[in-house]
C-alpha cells in the first residue's frame, strides 16, 4: 500500500472510530461501570472483533456481497436500521444511575469483557459496511490483498485502540460524576441521537465502483 493512500486510510479509520456506534456506547458503559483499567478490556474485545471482520471479508464474503447491488442493499440497510433502533432505545431509556452496584461490577471478569466487546464489534452492521464500502477504494488488486489488509487491520486496530481509550477514561473520570436525573435523561438523549446521526450517515454509503 503506497503511503498516501495509507495516509487517506489512515485519515479515515479515525474517522470511523471516533464516530458514535455500539462500540463507543460498549467502552464507555465499561469505563462507567468498571473503571479504566478493567473496563479497557472491553477495547481489546472490540478490536479482535474488528480484525474478524477483516478475516471475513478478506476471506472473500466481503467482495461477495459488494459485488452484488441486492446482498450490498441488504447490508447496508441492516446497518441503518440497527443504529436507528439503538437511537431509539437510548433515548426512551429510563434516567436511571449509569454506575452499576460495585458487587454487581466485580462479577464481570476481564475474559466475559472481551467476549462482550468481541461480539459487539464482529457483529457490527456498521463496520461492516465500512469494510465493504469503504475498504475496497483503498485496495490495489494488482498487489498482495493479504498484505494490504494486514497493513488496514493493524490501522484500525491502532484507532480504536486510542479512541476508545479515550471514550473509557471520559466515562470512569467524567460521566461517573453525572446523578442527577435530568442530567441522565439528557446523556440518553444525546447518544440516542448520535446513534440515529450514525444511521443517517451510513444511508448514504455508496457501493464502491467496479
């Protein structure tokens, strides 16, 4: 992979991991419920679950459903529709504490957190969608695919390693401090709207051309 195309890669997966989705909802509950340093293990969940869907669509499911119009359709509009849901159900959430009892907190191991992250992110119709509609216009296939999507991985995995560092430390030192219901009520109905912002957006994912 030639370095400016990297750089335009790299200029983008910031750009999808510091966007609001499932991911940053999942770290920042972690960060709330567990604290940086045990709910950083959420993070490490959602970056192998990224790097599955890496193997997935480098496996050649990927560039099976992006060459057809229906199968890419299908995906994409999954995606819309689960972030929207998530917005909906963030929103009409009750404002109740965000902080778990710390009896409840410590019968969650570090494994069950990765297991969690992992399942979040290599489910995740968002990046999904990313792999497929954004990826493909940064391969050469006139090159090793293998390697560009080791190089495309380890980005990633780079950006969301910091991103949702940072999403878990606002969460454990900030929004800890947040009790009162009208300020929960508000939260709720922030990210209930960032999650349907997010669903907006990936409804103008195009199918990238031929």
């Amino acid at each position: 992979m030639e370095l400016s195309v990297w750089l335009g890669f790299f200029a983008a997966s910031w750009a999808i991991s510091l966007s609001p989705g499932a991911g940053a909802i999942a770290a920042m509950s972690a960060g709330l419920n567990h604290g940086f340093q045990r709910g950083y293990f959420m993070t490490i969940g959602l970056i192998l679950g990224i790097l599955t869907q890496i193997v997935v669509v480098g496996a050649g499911l990927g560039a099976l459903i992006a060459a057809s119009e229906q199968a890419f359709a299908v995906v994409k509009w999954a995606g819309v529709a689960y972030l929207v849901y998530l917005g909906i159900q963030q929103w009409r959430s009750p404002a109740r504490p965000l902080v778990a009892e710390q009896a409840e907190a410590k019968q969650v191991s570090r494994r069950d957190l990765v297991l969690r992250g992992w399942a979040i992110n290599a489910v995740n119709p968002k990046g999904t969608v990313f792999l497929l509609a954004v990826v493909p216009q940064f391969l050469n296939l006139h090159h090793s695919l293998t390697q560009q999507y080791t190089v495309i991985g380890a980005t990633l995995a780079f950006t969301d390693a910091v991103v949702m560092a940072g999403y878990t430390l606002l969460a454990a030192r900030v929004l800890r401090a947040l009790r009162s219901e009208s300020h929960l009520k508000a939260m709720n109905r922030i990210f209930g709207s960032l999650f349907v912002g997010a669903g907006a957006l990936l409804a103008t994912f195009k199918k990238a051309a031929d």
